[in-house]
C-alpha cells in the first residue's frame, strides 16, 4: 500500500521553500525549532499510517448507525484510532500554550494534519472542526467560555461542530429561521433546526460543543441579525441539553464521519423549566456572522487541505500501480513476442501522473503558503501584520476552491490509471474520488467562491487586495526572469496577472454587477491557475541548481503545468472580459 503523503515533499516545501524555522525566532514560537517540527510531522506520519490509514475501507463500507438506545455506533476501530490521536497530545497543536497547547506555527500544525487527511479524511474531519471550533471561541469568548469549554476540547475531551446550513437554507444564511430567546440569567433558549451537521452526534468524547447561528431578538432582517452561540449537547454539570439527533445523512464518501439533522429545543431534554436549548452567547449580539467567519475561513483552508491530501493519495497509489503493472509495449516497438512495459513508460500515462503531481503538490504548496501567512499575521504587527492579513483574505477563496476541483480531477487521473480496476473497491482510488467529491461543496461552492474573489476580495478597499497579489507574484516573477530554466516561465506569467489585472478593470467598468458577475466561476478558475503556476515558480526557484530525482520531478511538474495548463487562462479570462451573456440571458424555460 502507498504511503499517503510525501514526506520528503514536505520537507522541502516547509524547510528549502517558505523556511520554518525562521518562525522560531519569533517570541511566540521561540520555544520551538527544527528538531520539535520534525518530531510532530513524524510521529503525525507514524500515527496516520500505523492507525487511521488501515481502516479507511473499513469505515467506508460501515456507515455510521444509530443503536437501539438512540446512541451513534461507529467501528471500535474508529474510536480507538481516534483515542490515540488525542492520547498523543496532536489536538493541541496550535494552542496557545496559556490553554494547554503546544503552541506551533500553524503552518507546521497543517502539514501535521494532511497526513491524517491523506490517510482516512472520514476519521479526520472530527479532530479539524474541533480545532476550528476551539479557536473561534479562544478568540472571542469570554475567559469563563475558555475554562469551560475550550480546554477540554484542547485535552481532546470535548470535540466541537459548527452549525450554520438549515434544511431550507443552505448558502444563503440570511434565510435562517432557528431563533435565539434571551433569558434574565443572560443564557439563550435555541430553537430551530439545523441540517448537513459534520460530526453533528457520536460518543467519541464526553461532551459535543456546537458553534450554532441564529437569530436574536432586535437584530433586523438579513445577516445583521444573526448572532453566533454555543450550544452544548451536555451542559457544565452534565445535565443532557435539548439537542437531538434527527437522523443521519447517508453520503457518496466521507462516509465515516457523521453527518446530521439536529434539532434545537424540540422538548427531547428538558434541561431547565423553558422551552429550548440552553445557548451561551459568543461576543456581542447580531455579529455572529463576522466571529463565525473567522472559523469559516480556517475551515475553508482546512477543506483545501483536505481536497489536496485526498488528491496526493491517489495520485501516489495510481504512480505505484503504473510502476508495477505491466500492459502494451511501446508504439515503436513491433515486436508481439516482446515483454509488456510497466505502463509508466507510455506517454500518455506520464501525462495522467504530471497532471496530478501538478495538481497536488501545486495545490500543498498554497495550502501551506497560506497557512505560513496565517502564523505571519498572527506574530506581526502594523504594516506587515496587514499586508499579511489581506494577501491571506485574497488567496482564501482559491486555496479552499482550486484544490476542490483541481485535485479531485487528479483523483478522477488516478481511476484512469487503474483502468477497470480503478473503479472496483478492492483499489483505493474509487474512495478517494468519492471522498473528495464533497469538497467542492463543503464550506461554499467554487459558485459562492467566485462571487467572494470577483464580487469583494479583488475590489475591496480600491483594489488593494489584486494590487498586493499582483505585486507579491510580481517580486517572483522578477526573481525568475534571470534565469535560464525559469525566464520563460517568467514572461508566461507575468502576461497571465496582466490580464487578470485588466480583465477585473474590463468586468468592473460595466456598471452592471449582475453582468460583472455573471461569469465570476470562470474568473475564480483562472486566477487559481494563476496563482498555482507561482507557486510553481517558488518551488523552481528554490530547488535553484540542485540534482537529483527530486528536484528533476519538480521541474517535470512545474514544465507541465506551465506549458499545459496556464495557456488555459488566456481563453477564460478573454471570455470574462467580454462580458458574456450567455448564462445570463438564459430562459430557465429553455432547459
């Protein structure tokens, strides 16, 4: 079986490329250093390949169920390998160490976390929304909210969700209706529904603690009413709180991890003589939706993450299938009595391999580049913190929404490898594609994501956001242009950001945002490739003269991706600047 992720792929993206150990000599992250790196990523690497990775297919083919006393049942597999992922002190990565944590950059936290994403995304999905859950909380809770509730998820005794989507509202949170009753003890009573909950029931720690929006008294219609709580399924003193279990969703993959229908003070549980969920107030009221986002946008790196780790899995067992199996021989070769090739040596083969090797070490290279601004932004102040701050509100929808298409293409390459084995259970491959199918869903579709990155993060505050991505790749593309291997590259991408620099000028003078946007997808598409072929360029200046089979497999990847998919831009872009109408004008009688 194939390893997961790529160890030595890490290393160099996190050590030759964006330089760590730099971070140490920040106040915050001093106590750390190479050493204590290498050690998290390789007992993460141990753990994920010794207990999460073996019973992928065993989760997969045994969904989660709900038992005779009403409780989830998973495989003990499951909750065993879970155990050990928090007996080993792993939930508390990036904690501050004043809760109990271990205080690591994030970017090291995340590299940590694609080998357990890589290795069974299902069992990894409740350990990622207990951390998102926890620092949300740490962030704008109260020092009460931090002792009672984020401790124990930082021990791993708690785990935590977040409950936005309800059955009549999905993206479109201004729809919600689950409501929010303050009480003279200045608690809440939550009623409502809500519906697609990740992790939303199951018996893998003692308590579960949603993260739930809803509607308070006084806050006006829209989002401006929303106001953020948590809502606990036991409270403080073990008294069972009315959050019940609905039913289960049944996915296509992620199988494993529970997905729910919840409802809030339907009367299940009677924890206090009112009617509804004990809830607890998050910061201030009808500004759920801004605290809520700052778990959101970690979780849309995090589903980036997860769209990649998926990807490098199986694009690392189909190159493993195409070193060994043996079928055809070469066109040139005439000869039927000769042996079969490994199927490697076909052209289009190796064509199928560069394409995912682009795909997901491009796509691991944003999703920690993104993370390293995170740990920037965190540890900066003044200019820089700033800089940090919005370069990162710019990437965050293409890091969560290119991964998401781009390596779950991989994953469809992967089956295509396989041949007819590629879509039978006995292969990985086949789960892989349906676990990662999700992604493009979760946490916003590459539609919402367009509309973010065309609609606010490119015009936002005069433009500034484009201005600093086009001068940050631009300080790349300067350091390419002197060299050999890379000159070319270079002037390939500096014509790609000049038209997505004018093309968001073209789309902008329309004075029509319904017509600016309607093609906002497209225009997401190619600014991700764009800023993919740059983190192609870093990787190629930082593998600079070196030799060896690495290196040589970078400057493979990075040649394809140059030569094959950012020549796709041109074509996107000119038909984004056009102002096309076609979607737009479209009858829904027509269909």
């Amino acid at each position: 079986m194939a390893a997961p992720m790529s160890r030595r792929d890490l290393e160099f993206l996190l050590y030759e490329w964006l330089e760590v150990e730099k971070l140490t000599s920040r106040d915050h992250f001093r106590e750390h250093s190479r050493e204590t790196f290498d050690a998290v990523l390789e007992l993460s690497e141990n753990l994920a390949t010794k207990r999460f990775a073996p019973v992928n297919k065993l989760g997969d083919q045994n969904e989660p169920y709900v038992g005779d006393d009403g409780k989830v049942v998973l495989p003990d597999e499951i909750t065993s390998g879970i155990a050990e992922f928090v007996k080993a002190g792993l939930m508390a990565g990036s904690y501050d160490e004043s809760l109990g944590g271990m205080q690591l950059p994030t970017v090291i936290s995340r590299a940590s976390s694609a080998w357990f994403q890589a290795a069974n995304a299902a069992m990894s999905s409740y350990t990622f929304l207990t951390v998102g859950n926890a620092n949300l909380i740490a962030e704008y809770g109260t020092p009460e909210q931090l002792d009672t509730w984020v401790r124990p998820m930082v021990e791993g005794r708690y785990f935590g969700t977040m409950c936005l989507s309800e059955p009549q509202a999905g993206s479109s949170l201004a729809d919600i209706t689950t409501k929010a009753e303050p009480m003279p003890d200045g608690t809440y009573r939550i009623t409502g529904t809500k519906m697609w909950i990740s992790a939303g029931d199951h018996e893998l720690a003692e308590n579960i603690v949603h993260l739930v929006l809803a509607k308070a008294p006084g806050g006006g219609p829209g989002v401006k009413g929303i106001s953020l709580f948590i809502v606990p399924k036991y409270l403080a003193d073990g008294t069972r709180n009315d959050v019940a279990l609905v039913g289960l969703n049944h996915k296509m993959g992620n199988r494993a991890t529970t997905n729910t229908l919840l409802n809030f003070g339907d009367g299940t549980h009677s924890p206090t003589s009112e009617t509804g969920a004990v809830g607890y107030l998050v910061g201030e009221e009808h500004r759920g939706l801004s605290y809520m986002f700052h778990m959101m946008n970690e979780a849309r790196i995090g589903v980036g993450f997860l769209a990649t780790s998926l990807g490098y899995a199986g694009y690392l067992a189909s190159l493993e299938y195409a070193k060994v199996r043996t079928q055809g021989r070469p066109v040139d070769q005439k000869d039927p009595a000769s042996k079969p090739v490994p199927i490697i040596e076909h052209a289009d083969v190796k064509r199928m391999l560069l394409a995912q090797k682009s795909y997901v070490e491009g796509a691991l290279a944003l999703g920690l580049y993104c993370s390293k601004l995170v740990d920037e932004q965190s540890t900066s102040s003044g200019d820089d913190q700033a800089r940090a701050g919005l370069l990162l509100d710019v990437l965050t929808p293409i890091a969560k929404s290119w991964p998401s298409q781009w390596c779950l293409e991989a994953n469809s390459l992967a089956i295509q490898v396989h041949g007819g084995y590629g879509y039978t259970k006995e292969f990985d491959v086949e789960q892989y594609y349906r676990d990662n199918r999700l992604n493009p869903i979760h946490e916003g579709t590459h539609g919402i994501h367009g509309l973010d990155l065309l609609g606010r993060k490119v015009v936002m505050n005069g433009g500034a956001g484009l201005a600093l991505l086009a001068e940050t790749i631009g300080a790349t593309i300067d350091r390419a242009a002197s060299g050999e291997s890379t000159a070319e590259y270079a002037t390939d991408l500096r014509k790609a950001v000049d038209q997505l620099v004018t093309t968001t000028a073209q789309v902008w003078s329309a004075g029509d945002p319904a017509l600016s946007l309607a093609n906002a997808t497209a225009y997401l598409e190619a600014a991700g490739h764009i800023v993919v072929a740059w983190m192609w360029l870093e990787q190629l200046l930082a593998a600079a003269d070196r030799t060896g089979d690495f290196y040589d497999g970078k400057r493979a990847a990075a040649q394809y991706f140059f030569r094959y998919e950012l020549p796709k831009t041109a074509a996107q872009l000119s038909l984004v600047a056009a102002l096309d109408r076609t979607t737009l004008d479209t009858d829904p009688a027509w269909f």
